[in-house]
C-alpha cells in the first residue's frame, strides 16, 4: 500500500501465540510457496503456556511489533526485519491486557480496545523506543475486534466484551492518524464478530473468519 505499512514485498511474519511454542516468530517469503523459519523468540513467558497469545500486531518498513498479551501484559516488544533475532521490550502500552486490535499509520502504531471492555486508543511511534500513550477512545470497549487501515485512518472492526449481555458486536470504528482524536461510528458489519482477521487494500478493509 502506498501510504501506509500495511503490507511488505518480501516476507510476511507470524509471532506469539497460546500454545507452548508460542514464542517463536516465524518468517515466511512472498516470492515463493515454501515453509515459514523460525527466525527468533518473543519475551513472552506463562507457566500456563500462553506465550504472548491475544497480543496485537503493527509493523513499521523495518520492524514487527507485538503489543500485550494473556493474561495482562503491557510490554510493547520489536523486532527487525532486515536481521533474524528476538524481540525485544522497547516499551509500555497505557495499561495491560490482552486482545488488542491492531493497526498503522506510516509513522506510529496503534493499539485499539483490550479485555475485558476497554475503549484505549493507544499510540506509540516508529521512529523511537518509548511508551505508548492514549490518544482516543472507541465508541465501545471491547476486545478481539479486526484492525484495518487507510492512508488517513485507522478502523476497528466487531470484538466483545466480557462485561455485557450482547457478546459480540458489529461497529466499525474509524479514528484519525492526523491528530489524536475519539473514534466515530462509520457502519456495521454484516454479522456480529469476534477474533476475524483484518486486512486492507488501497480502497478497503476485509474481514474474514471469526
């Protein structure tokens, strides 16, 4: 995408996860259909082997990030593209949970909502290691929403509350990358989801699963 860190031209990458090998962060390329490598560790570690499982994802044109994770994490972890090795903790996000949706604009991530109902819009930037700070409120507190983005905005799409009597929801919330602002209200999905997968395109968000 032009504009935006939403998607690379070489390698696509797959970190943490809930079962015991969660750790590892896999790399796989674009220009062929072969096997991912393991290519490097997360931080994560839980004796009840969660590994850094429900955490949110952004990447920069050089690093990955992982933000969060079961069962209360606030660590903001990065690691590199260019070079095969570990995550590292550059930082703090604003509080910590797991099931954060997220998304980038080309110079920040973002790190949206978290369990059991938070509305945190959490920013943090690219070009240094430091904290994230909220910026913005969703329109609801939730979790496990899809994360997707333009040029200009960022989305959060569906999730769920562990606090209220409708488990999933429909709203896309769209929030801007130009100043630091709530999220409105743009539209529904066509169902209620939780924990689908976001992507974009030049012109779209997509959701599938859930």
């Amino acid at each position: 995408l032009i504009g935006t860190q939403a998607q690379g031209s070489t390698a696509g990458y797959t970190s943490g996860g809930f079962i015991s090998n969660g750790r590892v962060i896999d790399k796989f390329p674009f220009s062929t259909d072969a096997n991912a490598t393991d290519v490097g560790d997360t931080l994560g570690s839980n004796p009840a082997g969660t590994y850094d499982g429900y955490s949110g994802g952004a990447s920069s044109s050089s690093h990955g990030y992982l933000a969060g994770g079961y069962p209360s994490s606030n660590v903001l972890q990065k690691f590199s593209f260019s070079v095969d090795g570990n995550a590292t903790d550059v930082g703090d996000l604003s509080f910590g949970n797991y099931g954060k949706s997220g998304t980038m604009s080309q110079t920040h991530g973002y790190m949206s909502g978290g369990h059991p109902s938070r509305n945190t819009i959490d920013k943090f930037p690219f070009s240094s290691d430091t904290n994230a700070s909220d910026i913005g409120d969703l329109t609801v507190g939730r979790y496990s929403a899809a994360g997707s983005m333009s040029r200009t905005h960022g989305y959060t799409s569906g999730g769920t509350t562990a606090t209220s009597g409708l488990p999933t929801y429909n709203v896309i919330d769209k929030f801007p990358f130009a100043s630091d602002a709530n999220a409105t209200d743009v539209g529904d999905l066509l169902q209620f989801l939780k924990e689908a997968a976001g992507a974009s395109s030049h012109s779209h968000g997509y959701l599938s699963g859930g």
